[in-house]
C-alpha cells in the first residue's frame, strides 16, 4: 500500500493511500474499453445511415461526421471528473479519485490540464481509427503510443506521489475514495438564517484554506486524532489572531458554519 503526504495549507501533514498501479490500470482499460465501445457503435450508425440514405458528399462531409463523433471520446475524462467529483467511470468502479494536492476538491482547471495532457489514452483510439483508414502505416501510431504509455507509467513510478506528466502539471494526485470519503468535496453545510457568527475573521481565508480545514476536521474526527484538531485550532487562532477557550472540535466545526453564514451574506 503506498502513502502520500498530504501539506494542508495550514502546514499540517495527513496521510492518505494513493492506489495500487493495478487499479489505475483496470480504471484507465475500463475507461478505454467504454471509449472504444462508444466509437464502434458510433461509426457503425453512421454506416448504416449512409447504406440507408446514401449520400454523393459522404466523403466530403467524413472530416466534419469524424471530428462530431470523435469529440465525446475527447471530453469524455474533462466531463466525467468535472461532474464526477474527481471520478471517470473506471475511477468510480476501481475506487480511485483525482483530489488537489491539498487534498481538497480539484478545481476546473485542474481537470482540464490534467485531462488535456493524457498521452497513451488517446493515442491507443487513434491507433484503433488509424489502422481501420490506413492499415499498416498504423504501426508508427502504435510504436509512438507505446513510448507515451511508457512515460507515463516512469513518471506515476518515479515520483513520489504516483504523478503522470499530466498530474505533475495539474498539480493533482490520485487517493483511494476510502481515503477520501471524509473529504466531502464542498465545505458548504446548511446554516440557520438567525446564525449568528462567531469568528467574523474567517472571512479572511479562502475556499481553498476552508477545504483544508474540513479536511483536518473530517481526518481528526474519523481517527479520534484530538491532538491533529488541536494541532489546527492553534495554528487558525494565530493565524487570524483569536482567542478562544473552545475545545478544538467544537472551534473548527463554528469556523465553518460562520464561513458558510459569512460568504452567503
């Protein structure tokens, strides 16, 4: 089982399980597999629409059918972890999860660079396309397939955090979702209208420092780990100059509940 460390911004480590190389590879065959399916039916429909209907500019018209058809295999991992919370299909079923650095929710940003810069998965269905348009000149497209898929499998066993090149560039990780079910990937909660806030400085942190306070929070409550909750009590408390008595649990669970209050407001 290999561990990452994970930096808050806080300065607090949390260690969580990044997955076994054989279950991204399961994730990333699935992924592919499903990908493939999709373009078989696709083609296949088109081809029966054309045997159908017949058509003198099919052959001017292929470049436009080929990139429509083509273009849900190219958004495919963009939409699926945009709206997946960090997961494709294959991800979801090999539970695996694209989180930030931080450990908290990666932004939309962070899926589309990471999503852009794939190399093998695109190059084996360009491959599949290549071979069926051009026959045996697709064997350069499998050589330069093999040498992407080989960087990236150096890159996700070299670094320390199991990063491919796009990872790396993205600034993301992959964790087992077991290791992420107590990072929630919102720190919004439902706050009563007549809240009343208690520590109004917290509106001088962002987002992403209050996903790695609920990520502490979570961690901490899930292990019974008092002193990583008191660990990050105090350093919030010098950080936005409060003083407070309450037990770190309690002070953590009220910075974001007046968060959410505050940023509503």
């Amino acid at each position: 089982m290999g561990i990452v460390k994970v930096s808050t911004n806080f300065n607090i480590e949390l260690e969580f399980e990044i997955p076994a190389f054989h279950r991204r590879l399961i994730a990333w065959g699935i992924d592919l597999f499903i990908q493939i399916f999709y373009l078989i039916i696709a083609f296949k429909l088109y081809d029966s629409y054309l045997v159908k209907n017949g058509s003198s500019d099919a052959a001017e018209n292929m470049p436009w059918v080929f990139r429509i058809i083509l273009l849900p295999v190219i958004v495919y991992h963009i939409v699926s972890e945009i709206s997946m919370n960090g997961q494709s299909i294959g991800k979801k079923l090999m539970g695996i999860r694209v989180v930030n650095e931080n450990g908290g929710k990666a932004s939309i940003s962070q899926f589309l660079i990471r999503s852009l810069i794939r190399t093998s998965d695109y190059m084996m269905l360009i491959i599949i396309i290549y071979s069926s348009l051009f026959g045996i000149y697709a064997i350069w497209a499998l050589l330069l397939s093999i040498l992407l898929l080989l960087l990236d499998i150096i890159f996700i066993a070299t670094s320390k955090k199991g990063q491919r090149l796009g990872d790396i560039l993205a600034h993301t990780i992959l964790l087992r979702t077991n290791a992420t079910e107590s990072m929630s990937g919102t720190v919004f909660l439902d706050v009563a209208d007549n809240y009343r806030p208690s520590f109004p400085q917290i509106m001088q942190l962002s987002d992403k420092d209050m996903n790695a306070i609920k990520s502490i929070l979570d961690t901490a409550r899930k292990t019974g780990d008092y002193n990583l909750a008191e660990m990050a009590s105090e350093k919030i408390k010098g950080h936005l100059k409060i003083e407070s008595a309450i037990s770190p649990f309690e002070f953590l669970d009220i910075l974001l509940k007046d968060y959410n209050y505050l940023s509503t407001k």
